[in-house]
C-alpha cells in the first residue's frame, strides 16, 4: 500500500515537457516580404498652348500710288506709240536716208563725215554751187571726169576730175537721196519739194548701209 502512495506522488510531481513550437508553413517560410506600394506619381501638367497666331498681314497699296498704277497702261501705249512714229518717219525721210548713203557710198572719205571737206571740196557752199536742185543730181550722176579742168557750177569752180560718177552705183532716187541730204544738212537749205517724200529704192538703200 506505501509503494502505491509513493508512485502515486511521484507520478503526480512530474513536471511535463513543453510542446515543442509548430513549425511555419514552408508556404510562408518561402514568401519574401514585399514591400509598401510606391506612390502613384501626380499627371505632369499641360503645356500651354497660346492662342494661334495671327495670319501675316497683307501689304496695302499706298493712297498715292493708285493713281500712278492707274495711269500705267495709258502711259505703255503712248510711249509705244510716240517710239513707233519716229520709226516710220525716219524710214520715210528723205535726208535721213541721204545721210546713210552719203556714208556707205564713200561721199563722207572725200568731202568729210561732216562736209567739212578733205579730198573733195567742202559742202558748205553746196547750194550757191548748185542753185538748181536738178543740176546738182546731174553733177553727182556724171562726176567731175568729164568737165576736168573746166569751171562747173553757179560759182565757176574749176574741176579736178578727182569725183567719180554715181549713175552706175547708185539709183536715181538714192542720189536724190543724197541731194537732199547735202543740201539741207550742209547747206542750210530748207527741205526743197524734190525732199518731201523718199522712193522705195532709197529706203532699200538707206535700210542696208553699214553703220559708221
């Protein structure tokens, strides 16, 4: 009876072991720890957009210059009209058409560019010469050849023989041409009636001498 008292009280003073700590779940042994979320960032804040620029400004025509834009087209046919005449009654005047045969025939190598005068005579006195517009066309038609050493003309000058004869180089009407041209340019005469109106053989001529 004392032996069982005594198990009993032994078995009764027995401290028992803890239990032993459960471990983890290997799930959230494995799991790393995440950390905080990071802050949303803020919308970054729209550019500002200016109104639109305004279109470029057109130029405006000056007050004072719409009269003269005006007049423009007015002024183009007057001054293409004024430059037409003169070429027309160049081509048609006599003297002027003298004047380039006078050039391009060689008168101006004997008596000058200017009827000054050189080898031939001067022509100044062209006109007290030859009084007598018919007289004078027959003496550049004949040349001085024929009357050499003999006086010609209304002042009784004697001839050299040194001006040859035009007849055959030169038509009638372009040494009418070149009368004319010798005795209004160079002796002041006012244009005679055989001067009033230039013959197509002369404008021909005129129209195809060389220039100086």
């Amino acid at each position: 009876m004392g032996g069982g008292g005594e198990g009993g009280g032994a078995s009764s003073s027995a401290v028992e072991p803890a239990a032993a700590a459960s471990p983890a779940p290997s799930g959230a042994a494995d799991k790393p720890a995440t950390s905080a979320p990071a802050p949303a960032k803020a919308p970054a804040a729209p550019a500002y957009i200016g109104p639109p620029p305004p279109p470029p400004r057109k130029e405006r025509v000056p007050v004072w210059a719409m009269p003269v834009l005006a007049a423009l087209p007015l002024w183009a046919i007057l001054y293409g009209g004024a430059f037409g005449e003169r070429s027309d009654e160049k081509a048609s005047d006599p003297v002027s058409i003298g004047a380039g045969i006078y050039r391009s025939s060689g008168c101006s190598g004997c008596h000058g560019p200017s009827g000054g005068g050189g080898v031939g005579p001067a022509m100044a006195d062209t006109v007290k010469t030859f009084p007598v517009f018919a007289d004078h066309v027959a003496w550049i038609e004949a040349g001085s050849k024929p009357v050499q050493g003999q006086p010609y003309g209304a002042t009784g000058k004697v001839a050299t023989g040194g001006m040859p004869g035009f007849s055959d180089s030169l038509s009638k009407d372009e040494i009418v041409a070149v009368v004319c041209y010798e005795r209004v340019t160079f002796g002041k005469e006012k244009p005679p009636p055989e001067c009033s109106a230039a013959s197509p053989d002369a404008e021909a001529a005129e129209a195809s001498a060389p220039g100086e």
